[in-house]
C-alpha cells in the first residue's frame, strides 16, 4: 500500500483507488483491505476526504515521529553498534549546528538539562532518573539547530539510547558519573561559544565512551 505513495503513483490530496480496484490489484479480502486502510488512517497516511473517499495526507515530521518508531520496533535485529553508529550520525551535526543557530532561549535551557543531569548524577535517588534526564539535554541539543528532522529522528532511537544508558551506568561507577558531567559541561561550553568543530568533537566522544563501558553489548 505505501509503494504507490512512495513513488508518487498516489499524490498527495489525491483519492486512493476504490476498494474493489485494491482488492483485485492487491488480491486480498475485503477485511484484509479495511485493516491496512484503517491502519493507515491512524498513522496519518491516509485521511477520509469527501464522500468518504480515502485521500494522501502530505507526509510531515508528525507523519514521520508516528511512523518511524514503528519501523524501528519491528527491527529484531537492532544491535548497539547499530544504534551507537545512528547516534554519531544524528548527534555530532546536531551539535555543530546547535552552535551556529541555538538562541538564548535554546542556552537556557540547555543549561538547565545539563544542572539537572548533575543533580540526578549526584543524588542517590535521582541517579535511577539519570538516563532520561540526560536524554532530555541530548534532545534539546537538537531542538536547538532548529531542524525538527534531528529530533525526529533521536526521539525514533530514544528508547534505546536510554536503554544503554541504563546498561552502562547501571553500575553507578563514580568514574563515569563524573565523566558524564564533564562530557555535558564540555559540549554545552562549545554551544554556548559557538565553536561548531569543538561542539562536534566533544558530542562524539561522549557516546564513544558510553560505548566502551558495554564491551560485549548485544541487542538492545
């Protein structure tokens, strides 16, 4: 059903063939027919036109933040290296241009994910929160770029991200707490300096060790 939109046999705003023509093309049944239709309705693809004719929607970064974790959790074979290897590919450029187009707006809150990072870091208590506070200041690294595709598609890989983070830091190692810190400090530095090599150099090395505290990680 997605390959005619894919190829623009199907533009956007036009109404879908009749269920009869999908069903003969497509050699289903019709209830087969009415789950993908309905399917797609839900995901946006498709939205009920006039005469309640199914037509394309234009697909968006909403249309993509719905469909892309689908994709994803149907991946059984998503590795870390996988994962860590996206991560690089999304994150480093998220940093560099997060340092030429951030807003004040953008430092302080930036500022306030990293503060928090620290407080979970340095607490007993909000050390179990840790992952997804440091997601948060990741995630707001690419807001501040501001292309929404970024956080699109680090919001796809977050369950993830925060599922490694969980594996590495679990231990509560005092070493790479501080790291962790450090790493944050280090990166928001680079932002808030507008260095765009610095901020990419410093983003990448972050994952790089988090990777190194998971040696023989499998799935994740």
């Amino acid at each position: 059903m997605l390959s005619p939109i894919q190829t623009g046999s199907w533009s956007v705003g036009m109404p879908i063939p009749s269920k009869r023509t999908l069903m003969k093309e497509m050699e289903v049944s019709r209830i087969a027919l009415r789950e993908v239709l309905s399917r797609l309705r839900s995901l946006g693809v498709l939205a009920m036109g006039h005469g309640r004719k199914s037509i394309v929607r234009t697909v968006g970064t909403e249309l993509l933040t719905r469909i892309l974790p689908l994709v994803v959790s149907l991946e059984t074979t998503s590795s870390y290296r996988q994962i860590f290897e996206i991560r690089l590919a999304i994150e480093s450029p998220s940093a560099a241009l997060a340092s030429l187009r951030r807003t004040p707006e953008d430092l302080e809150l930036l500022h306030m994910h990293a503060d928090q990072c620290a407080h979970d870091v340095g607490a007993e208590a909000g050390a179990n929160h840790y992952p997804k506070t440091d997601f948060e200041f990741h995630l707001q690294i690419a807001r501040s770029t501001p292309n929404p595709l970024f956080t699109v598609l680090l919001n796809v890989i977050s369950r993830y991200l925060i599922a490694v983070q969980e594996q590495s830091f679990g231990s509560g190692v005092a070493i790479a707490w501080d790291r962790a810190k450090r790493a944050h400090c280090a990166t928001l530095e680079a932002i808030r300096d507008r260095n765009p090599d610095r901020a990419r150099v410093e983003m990448e090395t972050h994952p790089r060790y988090t990777s190194t505290l998971i040696p023989k990680a499998g799935t994740v």
